[in-house]
C-alpha cells in the first residue's frame, strides 16, 4: 500500500502540473494517480517474493503437512444432490 510520503509526492507532482479533478486534464489525473500505484505494487510485490524466499517457502525440501486431496464418496453425492433437481427440470421442460 502507498504510504503518506508516496501520495504527498504525487499530490505535489499533479499540483505542479496543474492537474486537479475535472476539467481537461482528465486523462493525465488518471495517468499520474494509475502509474504511481502500478509501481508501487509491483514494488510491493517484489518485497514479498524476497520474503518469501528469505523464509524458505520456494525451497526444494518436502513439507511435512503435505495432505493427499481428491474426490471422495460425499463429493459425489453432493454433486448428485445438486444436479437432480436441474434434471428433473429439464424433463419437466422436455415432456
């Protein structure tokens, strides 16, 4: 997120500029709050895959609360349970 030095030099930069809601300047208000936003969150972004490496977490070794994920029996029933009542629809349509 943008801290309050970031937004006073934006705020300063389009004052410079006399850039202000409204008028003409429309497109170059969007232009100069848009970049400065992009910046900073590929900045951000940046921050966090550093932290992230510096913790370990891209690392080749096996994590141990690894669990096995699937379909099991009740996610069948339950997407049974929710495709009978579109079936029985469709053939109230149909007849």
């Amino acid at each position: 997120m943008m801290n309050i030095a970031d937004v006073s030099s934006i705020n300063d930069a389009m004052r410079m500029r006399d850039i202000r809601f409204g008028g003409k300047n429309a497109g170059k208000m969007i232009e100069y709050r848009l970049i400065p936003l992009l910046v900073c969150s590929a900045r951000i972004g940046e921050e966090l895959n550093a932290a992230a490496i510096t913790r370990g977490l891209g690392g080749d070794v096996k994590r141990t609360n690894v669990c096995q994920i699937g379909f099991h029996i009740q996610d069948y029933v339950l997407i049974l349970m929710c495709a009978v009542p579109y079936l029985i629809w469709i053939l109230s349509i149909l007849k």
